[in-house]
C-alpha cells in the first residue's frame, strides 16, 4: 500500500481562532463600511484575504531573528541576505526594501516617465497604481486562454508575443522603459508563466532594446509549476529552474513576503552597476541606507533563511497541493473557479457564480461579503473594484475577469479549515439565486480605491 501524502513539518505553537455568530458578522461588515480591508482580525476566523505576509515561519527564521546584526551600515545581516539573492537568484546587485510595492516606488522613480508605455502579463494593483502614478500606461499582454475560466492551459500567465510585439511595434515612438513579467500571474488566477515563454519574451525585448522586469513575488511557484507541467523539467530541481527562470531578467521586484515567507521584506535584484546605482539614490530618499533599506537585520536574516527555504520542493509540494486541495473540494460542491488552480489561491469566478448581478454591483466584492456573512470567511475582491477608474476618462473599469480570491498563507492552516472555507462558499452557492443586489461605492481614493474604499448595500 502505498503511503499518503503528509506535511514536510510539524506544528510547534498554535494561535487562537474564535468562531462568531451570523448577527455579529452582519454589524461588524456594516460597520466595515463593507469593504473586508476594514475587519478586525478578530472578526475573522479562517483569513484568505492574502498571502503575504501572513505565513508561519520556521524554527530556523526564528533562530536568524536572534543572529540579526542591526548596525545602520554594512550589517552581516544586509550581506547574508545578499549571498541568498546571488546564489539562488543570481543577481549581482540588490537593494533591499521594506516591501514590494517600495521596490517598485524605486525601480520605477528611475524608470517610469509621463506618457510611457508599459507592456507586461495582467500587472496587478500596487504595479499599475505606480505606473499610472507616474502618468504612464501599463498595457496587458497576458495570453487570451487566461480570461476564460473554463478551459484548461498549463500556462495562463503567459505572454502573447503577438500582442506583445504589436505594442512594441505600434508605440516605438513613445518610450517602452521595460517589459513586466510577473511569475506568477496574480490577476489572471495566481497562473504561472512558463520556462519558454520566459525565453521568447527576453529574446523579443533585446531585439527591441528593452529591459524585462520580472515581479518576482511568487517566482519558486511559478518554478514548481514549470517542473511539474514543463517538458524537459521533471528531473531539474526547483533551485536549478529557479536560476534559469531569472537568466531571462535585467532586473527583478521581490515582495519577499510570499515565496520568502517573512512577515515583512522585500528587495529589487540589478544586473546592471549603472541602473543599481541609479535607483540608489531613490532607496536613500525613500527607503533607508542601501545596506537596510527599511529593513531590520533581523528581518534580512529571516528573509535569506526563506528564500532557501522557500525554493526547496517538498515545502513547495505541501504549499501548492492545499491550495488544489481547497479547489478540489470547491469542484465537488460546483463551484466556478479558475482552472488549473493557482499557485497561492483559489480564484472564485463571480460572473459564474452570480450571473444574474449587473456588473455595476461589483460582483465579486458581494460575493466577499456573502462568504463573510455566512462562515467568517475573509477573501478579496480581483474585480472591477481592484481595476479603479480610467486614469483619463475617470469611468470605472469593468475587466474581463471578476474573481473573488482566497489567498492561502504559507503553512498556517490545515486542511479542516479548507474543509470549512468549502462548505461556507458551497452554502453560498446553494443561496446564489437569492442574491439580487450587491453593492455601490460612497466614498473612494483617486487610485488603488479597494483598500479604503467605504461602500453601502444597494
């Protein structure tokens, strides 16, 4: 008989969930002004708004928390992590910072100008937010396959290079600073992009001249998917595909606090001495001294110590394989998802789950809050709440797709809880016909609305 599957750890410490009542939820939503960004933690039992950040770290993070060096320059800790980065990503140059979206405030207050052009795979919010900050256009190249929920493609992350180069082509009087890729592809369903897609898009951006940025945040996903689905894969490790995947980036952005599995961090990684230097200036002005960079050494221990671990299959295996176990269990009840399941969450189609909502009710966050309402199940709306308004027209933006995302943090529940999560959507589902109405907006912020946006039920 062959052995079942278990987890590659074991449980040390333990945090109290409490379970709430129906009523309770319904005044603490209200009061949230309907926009899940604002429950108290408490308020929540089972918490798939995101994964970053949110993960448990190990026994060893723990230990490189107490080794941390905390000297304002020149720290081991800024060394340790930079030994990390070159070994497992192969990066010269780093910077770190506090978090991803810093590292995308500096790398773009170097690149991004008034009027440009930024082609890449469905840029999700905090990358947009800064490009079109910065009066310029992010343009989505992501394949047609990824906006259809219904049909199966190994990589729905994947850069159409027809698109591609037509945006290249068309705009070669304006400036195309860079290329984005991100791996995976949040927007799209947390979908990888494959090995030869990766290839074929550096190809085409150095025939163009241009630089290829790799959002980097759940890249050792985006290598377990390319091992497990790629030909020519099966036998490399996840480090070897790892160091492949990025010899096809200039430069990269890393929200460390996914696939590094730190409560906080992250970095940009150089090839270039020119371009490092350049966006030093900008860490110092935003973010700390280059050797910190609004980091503590604790911090960078903690994050070294991640991205070693974070890029070894076994943790990869037992990371991914829930969150198909969540979808799986979604599958039985026929609940509409994102197919093939992602690698940090599952991906809830709300136009299929409630078809008969208009899209100016804002599909996806009503079906937030009914999940809320019904288990004290937090996820996140990917709709047309998250797309904001034209930057010129100022007209809300309706995407392709509307999802509702449940974000899985890095070994923190077992599967009881996705057991949980199933049932409370399931029951959903088996009330959708009673949902008539969603939700309108009250008040918003001119860009990235979704985090503070204040709502009310129509």
């Amino acid at each position: 008989m062959q052995l079942p599957y278990a987890e590659p750890f074991k449980i040390k410490m333990v945090e109290t969930i409490k379970r709430s009542t129906r009523q309770e939820r319904e005044e603490w939503i209200k009061q949230a002004k309907y926009n899940l960004f604002n429950l108290k933690s408490e308020q929540v039992f089972v918490d798939l708004l995101t994964d970053s950040g949110t993960g448990a770290m190990s026994d060893k993070q723990w230990s490189e928390l107490m080794l941390g060096d905390e000297s304002y320059a020149g720290a081991s800790s800024y060394y340790k992590m930079k030994n990390a980065i070159k070994n497992i990503l192969g990066f010269d140059y780093f910077l770190p910072t506090h978090q991803g979206r810093a590292a995308e405030n500096v790398l773009f207050s170097v690149l991004v100008k008034e009027n440009d052009i930024v082609p890449g795979n469905s840029h999700f919010d905090t990358t947009k937010g800064h490009i079109e900050f910065r009066k310029a256009s992010a343009v989505d190249c992501t394949i047609d396959e990824a906006f259809n929920t219904t049909i199966h493609h190994d990589f729905k992350g994947n850069i159409d290079l027809n698109k591609l180069e037509k945006v290249l082509t068309d705009h070669q009087a304006a400036r195309i600073p860079m290329i984005i890729v991100t791996i995976t592809c949040n927007s799209s369903g947390g979908q990888p992009v494959s090995m030869q897609n990766l290839k074929d898009v550096y190809a085409m951006a150095k025939k163009f001249g241009i630089l290829v940025v790799f959002d980097s945040a759940r890249f050792a996903e985006n290598a377990y998917f390319i091992k497990k689905r790629e030909p020519g894969y099966q036998d490399k490790s996840i480090k070897e595909i790892v160091k492949e995947m990025f010899s096809y980036a200039d430069a990269m952005t890393m929200s460390s606090k996914k696939d590094a599995i730190v409560n906080m961090g992250g970095f940009i990684g150089f090839r270039d001495d020119d371009l490092f230097k350049k966006a030093s200036v900008f860490t110092i002005i935003y973010e700390g001294f280059i050797t910190y960079g609004g980091m503590s050494g604790r911090d960078m221990n903690a994050l070294a110590q991640g991205l070693d671990e974070g890029t070894e299959f076994p943790y990869l295996e037992s990371r991914v394989e829930q969150v198909a176990y969540l979808g799986s269990r979604l599958r039985e009840f026929g609940v509409p998802t994102q197919e093939p399941f992602g690698g940090h969450a599952i991906f809830v189609d709300a136009k299929r789950f409630l078809p008969n909502l208009p899209k100016e009710h804002f599909v996806a966050q009503t079906l937030a809050i009914e999940l809320y309402l019904e288990g004290g199940v937090r996820g996140v709306e990917i709709g047309a709440i998250l797309a904001d308004r034209d930057p010129k027209t100022r007209q809300n933006r309706f995407p392709e797709l509307e999802l509702l995302r449940l974000a899985l943090p890095r070994r923190t529940y077992t599967n009881n809880h996705m057991d949980y999560v199933a049932v409370a959507l399931a029951n959903v589902y088996n009330r959708r016909n009673e949902i008539t109405s969603g939700v309108r907006i009250l008040k918003e912020a001119p860009i990235m609305r979704h985090f503070t946006v204040e709502l009310e039920r129509i």
